[in-house]
C-alpha cells in the first residue's frame, strides 16, 4: 500500500495546493510512483497541474458517488511518475449527496485500496475546510502534512485542526500520524517570518519540517502554466525547497519505503489486489518523536 499524505489546513491561502502539486512532483521526480488527488471542489490542483476540465472524463467526485473505480479517474501525466485523480466543481454536490451515507467518512479510504497499491505515495490536496471532504481524506490517510503560512496568525485555528485529527483517530483511523508542519511562503527579509517559524517550533517542535518553502514568485507563476515549478524553471529556490521536502519525507519513510517494496508492491503490480485496506499495514512510528513535550503532544499524535 502506498502512503497517502493528506495536505490540510482549514485556512485558505496557506498552500496547501502548492505544496500538493509541488511535493508530488518532486516524489514523481526521484521515481517514487505518486498519485496527486485532488479533493478540493475548486479544483487549484487539477488546473495547476495542466488538465482542462474538458479533458476529464471522470473525477474524484465519480469516483465518491460509486460511479467509476478509482482507476478510471486517473489521468497520467508529462511526467512519468506521476498521475492524478482530478476534482470538478461538482464535487460541491458530493459533499451534501454524501451525507445520507453510511460510514460518511469512509467513502474515500473505501474506494482506495486497490489503486493504493500501484503507487508509493498518494498526495491529497484538502479543501479549505474541516467538511466531510477533508473529514474523508483524514480517514483514508496514514499522515497529514500542515502548512502554516509564515504570516500573523499563523497559529490561529490549528488547535481546531489538530482537535479534528484527534477525533478521526479516536473514531475512524487510529493509524493517523502528523507527517509534519511545513512553514510557507516564508520571507527571509521579514522578522516576522523568523517570528512565526519561532513560534511554530515551538508549539509542534520537531513535527515541524526542517525543510521551510520560501516565498518565490516561480510558485505562484507555474500553475498558470499548468506545471509544478520543477518543470516550469526547475532552479528556482521554489522547485528546490519542495525537492527538500521530499527527500525528508523519503528520509523519513525509508522504512516504510523498504517494506512497500518488499511486498512487492509498485505500479507493475496491481493484478486482481482487492482486499480491503488493512490498518496497521504501514508502521513508521520510529519517525515520531516521544520525548519532546510541545503543547502539540497534547493531542499524542
Ligand atoms: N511559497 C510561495 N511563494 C509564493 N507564492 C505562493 C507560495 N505558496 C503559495 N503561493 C501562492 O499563494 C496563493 C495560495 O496558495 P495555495 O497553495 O493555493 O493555498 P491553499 O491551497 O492553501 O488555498 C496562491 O496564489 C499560490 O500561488
Ligand atoms: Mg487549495
């Protein structure tokens, strides 16, 4: 089973679709097979990776009303390791159709298992809120990854974010691990940018990256050109920060890496793999620290 890293924050603008494409890319760039899934109804991903929504057959909201597999949503991309699940404006509907459902939240770790299987990591970008959208995501992940503007009020609406994560682990996946904070947009000219990665370590502690993204205009420009910064000017300080980032997440989840390849499991193997996920199948707990006593241990994750 790949590892699925939901990308959350109720906030909007932090960047957590930057950090999706972006982080993506440069997992796809070291030839880890990812899949990119977009699951915000705005659909920043699906666009800013270069797919028109006339060229999409089948999307992520499809796949969450039973009306394709996850597979059939898929759609490969210039690079070779790399494939998305797009999101469509009509995945707003989803949110109200899924209600009546039974395990609500389950949906989506439901219809993942068996595409799961032929990636290393799946990528997914949360809408700007704690719905049942990012609700679904938190359930079918093994980790979040939060992006935390370095801006004012950086810390604002995190204790209700990481309240969320301890309640889906209560109820729905225990596994759910903090993959790690990511400071953004961070201005190395602005005091206050030290100010708030200051006092982000200090709340989260290590579960903050090393990695910090800087503020770079490339970010901002690539989507509009419909490729990660690492295609679009791959020596910019954004496409750099964000293969970082990779690497430390690789660094990481080697363990993980080397199990997942153990079992033999990579996108050549996927024939007839239907079972049901099976929690506790991923186990990197190693990469958490136990002694550090930051207000976030608060939430033990
Ligand atoms: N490191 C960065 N440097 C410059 N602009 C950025 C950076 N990260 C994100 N942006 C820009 O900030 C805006 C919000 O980012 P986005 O990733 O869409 O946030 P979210 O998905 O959390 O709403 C976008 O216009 C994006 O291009
Ligand atoms: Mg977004």
């Amino acid at each position: 089973m790949g590892k699925v890293i939901a990308i959350a924050n109720q906030k909007g603008g932090v960047g957590k679709t930057t950090s999706a494409i972006n982080l993506a890319a440069s997992l796809a760039a070291t030839e880890h097979s990812t899949l990119l899934l977009d699951i915000d109804p705005q659909a920043n991903c699906t666009s800013g990776i270069g797919l028109e929504s006339e060229e999409i057959d089948a999307s992520i909201y499809e796949v969450l009303i039973g009306e394709v597999p996850a597979s059939e949503a898929v759609i490969t991309t210039e690079m070779p390791f790399l494939d998305v699940i797009p999101s469509h404006i009509n995945l707003v509907g989803a949110e109200i159709e899924m209600i009546d459902e039974m395990q609500r939240e389950k949906i989506l770790s439901n219809r993942l298992p068996r595409i799961r299987r032929k990636y290393d990591f799946v990528v997914v970008d949360c809408p700007p809120s704690l719905g049942l959208l990012t609700l679904n995501s938190l359930t079918a992940a093994n980790s979040v990854l939060i992006p935390v503007q370095a801006e004012y009020f950086a810390l604002e609406g995190l204790g209700q974010l990481l309240n969320t994560i301890k309640i889906v682990r209560q109820h729905l996946n225990p596994e759910l691990e903090i993959e790690g904070v990511l400071l953004t947009m961070f201005d190395t000219r602005l005091r206050l940018s030290n100010q708030v990665a200051q006092e982000v370590r200090r709340y989260f502690g290590e579960k903050v990256f090393e990695t910090i993204i800087q503020r770079n205009v490339r970010l901002s420009e690539a989507p509009s050109f419909g490729k990660p910064a690492l295609l679009y000017e791959a020596s910019s300080k954004g496409a750099k920060n964000y293969m970082a980032l990779a690497r430390e997440i690789l660094e990481h989840n080697q363990e993980f890496l080397e199990q997942h390849h153990a079992n033999g499991e990579d996108r050549t193997d996927d024939a007839g793999a239907d079972e049901e996920d099976e929690a506790g199948a991923i186990d990197n707990e190693s990469s958490e620290s136990e002694e550090s006593t930051t207000p976030a241990d608060d939430f033990s994750l």
